[in-house]
C-alpha cells in the first residue's frame, strides 16, 4: 500500500501534520521510534506558552495531540527509518522489518539532547548525570545538584529542582542567561538556587555516583570543586538527522534546510518542527510547521 503521507517523528510537528493529513483526507501514516508520543515535551514538565492550555504538563500535552491525532484516524507505526529511498515518485522508508511507501515524507523527527562533552559526563551517565530534571529529579530529593546551561531548559530545570534539592548551582558559561525573562525572574526570587555565572564545567567527578563538578570561571580564570549528587546537563539540543540516509540538504549544524512551506532541496520531502532550519524552536512553531507541511503537500499531490 502507498500511503499519501508518511511523517517520521511522533511530537507536536508530527502530531499536528496527522491531524492535517487526515482532515485533508490524505492516507496518512506517522512512524516514531517510541510508542508513547509527544517527543521532547514528555521530558518538559510543564509548557506555559501554547495558547488555550496553561501550565498544561508536558506527558498531557502529549497525550491530547495524540487523542486529536487518533480521533480523526490516522495510522501509527513503532519503528526506526534508517534510510529514505526514492523510487520513480514513490519513497520508500525502510525500517528494520517493513519498508513503507509513500507519495510524500514529513519528516519530524525533532531534536536531542546535546553533549558536554567533558570527562565523567557519559562514565556517570544515569549514576548522577541526567538530561532531564523532570525524569530524574526525584532521584535528589533534599540532595544537591548543579545545572549546566542558561537556556529556557536549564532555568526552567533548576526552578523545578528547587523545588526538592536541597540546594541546586545554576552554571551558565556567560554572565547573563539566554532565557525568557520570566523565568530568570523566578530563578532570582527562589532562595536555594545559587547562580554561578561565567563558569563551566570541566569535570564530572565521583567515585560510584557523582560527588562533585570542577568548574572553571572563564573571567577570573579560577578553578573549583562543587560537592554535588547530581548534575543536569541542558545546554541545547541538536538535531535528530544523524540516524537516516538520503536527508535533503542539511546546514552545518545538521538541521534540514527548509523555510515557513517545509520544502526541502528534494521535491515530495518536508521538513517540519525542531530538525528545519528555524528562528523559534517551541511547541507552537512545531505544531504551525505540522500544518504548513500538509498545505504544500496538498499543493505537491495535487
Ligand atoms: P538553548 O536555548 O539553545 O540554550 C542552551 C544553553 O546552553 C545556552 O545558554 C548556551 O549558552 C548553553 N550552552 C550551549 N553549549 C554549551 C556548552 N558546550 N557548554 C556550556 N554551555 C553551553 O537550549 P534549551 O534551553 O535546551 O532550549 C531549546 C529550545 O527549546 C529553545 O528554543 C527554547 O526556547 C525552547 N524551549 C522553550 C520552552 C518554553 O517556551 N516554555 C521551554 C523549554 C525549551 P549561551 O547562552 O552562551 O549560548
């Protein structure tokens, strides 16, 4: 069978692509890795700025597109898409055990966790070392944790942390925080959260479990060791386009590039959500992407 749309990638582009598609009345089929779908706002405790839906959490958030999604029929398929392949006007998406095909790809597959990249980070991986606050935060309760990053995520983790840490370091490598403002406010106001600015982290030490971060002050050139039981690492993402074959054009950070209409550099292919080349990288531009995408595959079909 050869489906009108195959989106791969199962979060707020994907999900709101499916519910376009099969109100477009297309064939529509979305392939994720994981069955539970949602994508990077499963690990988001709470989103506050998609309008109609205050302080929703992020697993509910996740949950409600999905329901939208199935409400209206579309299919859904577990698997991992190695390589796309393109036959005459047909792709084919091969997975381990299927090859699926397809008129049209979305693709949506998002972004990920970037790496520190500094001793300790992977040996201690999941033995103090955490991605995501709202998954392991409750591994610290009334411990100490320092979090690495000065974005949206890591202020909006340290708040969370504060929240059951006993103490939690706020560690941004420059002297004032990319985040929203809100939530800088915030972080000043809350008593147990210590910033440390200027700073990064050089070492992950521990001995079963992390006991500790050097830091480096990149002003005063100064070296110190923090007793820590854990450290959050949320210094940004990068995208999900490493695991697939044949991508259209990528720039140099690996997003695929693509405009508001999601084209890509090859015909039938779109780009939607995190993975596109993009000035906002949040629930709403996902799901205004998702939309966007189905458009100018109704105009490619047609
Ligand atoms: P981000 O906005 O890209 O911030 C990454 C932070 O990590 C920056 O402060 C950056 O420092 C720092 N950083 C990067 N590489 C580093 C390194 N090697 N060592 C030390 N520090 C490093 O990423 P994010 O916070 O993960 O957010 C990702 C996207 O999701 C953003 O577009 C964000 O707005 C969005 N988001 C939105 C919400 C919301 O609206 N509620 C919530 C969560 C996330 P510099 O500042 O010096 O570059």
């Amino acid at each position: 069978m050869v489906y009108d749309i195959v989106i791969l990638g199962g979060g707020p582009a994907g999900l709101t692509a499916a519910i376009y598609g099969k109100r477009a009345g297309f064939n529509t089929l979305l392939i994720d890795e994981s069955p539970e779908s949602g994508g990077q706002i499963l690990t988001t405790y709470e989103v506050d700025n998609y309008p109609g839906l205050p302080k929703i959490g992020g697993m509910d958030m996740g949950k409600k597109f999905r329901e939208h999604a199935d409400n209206f029929g579309a299919e859904f398929a577990v698997g991992r898409v190695s390589s796309i392949e393109k036959e005459g006007d047909i792709f084919k998406l091969v997975t381990r055990k299927v090859t699926y095909e397809a008129k049209s790809v979305i693709i949506a597959t998002g972004a990920g966790h970037r790496k520190l990249g500094v001793p300790g980070e992977a040996e201690f991986g999941g033995m103090g070392v955490s991605y995501c606050a709202t998954c392991d935060g409750a591994f610290f309760k009334d411990k100490v944790t320092a979090v690495m990053g000065g974005g949206d995520v890591a202020l909006e983790d340290a708040i969370f942390l504060s929240r059951m840490c006993k103490k939690v370091y706020l560690i941004h490598r420059r002297d004032e925080f990319r985040g929203a403002k809100v939530l800088q406010d915030q972080v000043k106001s809350i008593e147990n959260i210590e910033c440390v600015m200027d700073s990064v982290i050089t070492e992950i030490k521990g001995d079963k479990a992390v006991n500790a971060v050097l830091i480096h002050n990149k002003k005063t050139e100064e070296d110190k060791e923090i007793p820590v039981d854990g450290v959050f690492i949320a210094v940004g993402i990068q995208p999900n386009t490493d695991k697939i074959k044949n991508l259209p054009d990528m720039d140099e950070a690996g997003y695929i590039i693509a405009g508001e209409t999601c084209e890509t550099s090859i015909p039938g292919i779109f780009a939607a959500g995190d993975v596109r080349t993009k000035q906002l990288r949040q629930v709403i531009t996902s799901a205004a992407d998702g939309a966007n995408a189905v458009t100018s595959i109704g105009r490619y079909l047609a």
